[in-house]
C-alpha cells in the first residue's frame, strides 16, 4: 500500500461488494460535495454502470416494502415503556426500551434477524436474557471501536474493558 492511499474493509458486513471499492467511491463523493450524504451515496449509484448499482433495489415495488420495514425497524427501536420498578413499594417507574432485540449476535440467517420481544419478558428468560446480555457487550465493544481516537473517552474505555471481561464469566 502505498504512502497515504487507505485500506477499507467491512467492520461486519461481509456480502459481495469490496469494501474498498466503496470507500472509494464515498472519498470521491465526498471530495466532490464536501461531504458524504445518504441521498448522495444513493445518486452515485443510480446510473447502471456505476460500480454501487447493484447494491441497492432499483425495483420500485421491493424498495418500497423495504422502506416500510425500515420504519417499522425505527419504530421498534424507539418506542419505550414506562413500567413500575420491580421490588419498589413507593411504585416508582422507570422508562426503559418497549422492545429489544433477541437475534444472537452472530445469527447468519438474515430471516431471524430483527427478531424483538418486550424488554421484560427478554429479561424474565434465561436464553432471552443471555442473548440481550451479548448483545450490550458488541455494543460497548462497537462504541469503543467507533470511539478509540479519541483521548477524552479513555476512563469510559477503561470501564468498557473492566466490564466486558467482568460479564466474560456469566
């Protein structure tokens, strides 16, 4: 490689595209408009010869039920529950995600992924929880990941680390 030239891979998607293609393709994009946009990315690909087409549906129809579902996925992923807190007599509530996700962390079958129950019969049972539980562990080692330039953050990843290995044993 040469001197100043990058290196793209995919963090974890690991479909047919080559990573460094499309990282090339967003620095050109972002060269272009000073900056890389979702509608922009979309532009870049619409014409046939582009080397991002075929990563998107381009039939209408499909598209459109997938855009639905991505709603849905923002629905679910947003909605919360106020509930009375367990073992408080006062009834204190807490506000806490309605729905959480209960595919495993490393489901390879793309129809169980998005599979979500309500956050406290996730909690309730064992296999449920066991999966909830991995999936916040991915998520501090993600944000530690997206993070980890910048020096401010250090005590939080300090505390990311104690905690990960800490849960390593449940």
């Amino acid at each position: 490689m040469e001197n100043g030239q990058k290196k793209y891979s995919w963090s974890c998607y690991g479909g047919k595209f080559s990573a460094q293609m499309v990282g090339e393709q967003f620095e050109a994009i972002e060269k272009r408009d000073g900056k890389l946009t979702k509608a922009a990315v979309v532009d870049a690909a619409r014409a046939e010869d582009s080397p991002m087409h075929g990563m998107f549906e381009w039939d209408d129809a499909v598209a459109g039920e997938l855009y639905r579902q991505d709603q849905a996925h923002f629905y679910i992923r947003h909605l919360e529950v106020e509930i009375v807190k367990v073992g408080s007599g006062n009834g204190k509530t807490v506000t806490t995600r309605g729905f959480v996700n209960v595919t495993p962390v490393n489901a390879g079958n793309r129809e169980k992924a998005g599979a979500y129950v309500n956050t406290q019969s996730a909690t309730q049972n064992p296999e449920t929880y066991r999966i909830v539980l991995e999936r916040a562990k991915n998520e501090l080692r993600m944000f530690r990941e997206k993070y980890r330039d910048i020096k401010e953050l250090e005590p939080v990843f300090a505390v990311i680390n104690q905690v990960t290995m800490d849960l390593e044993g449940t």
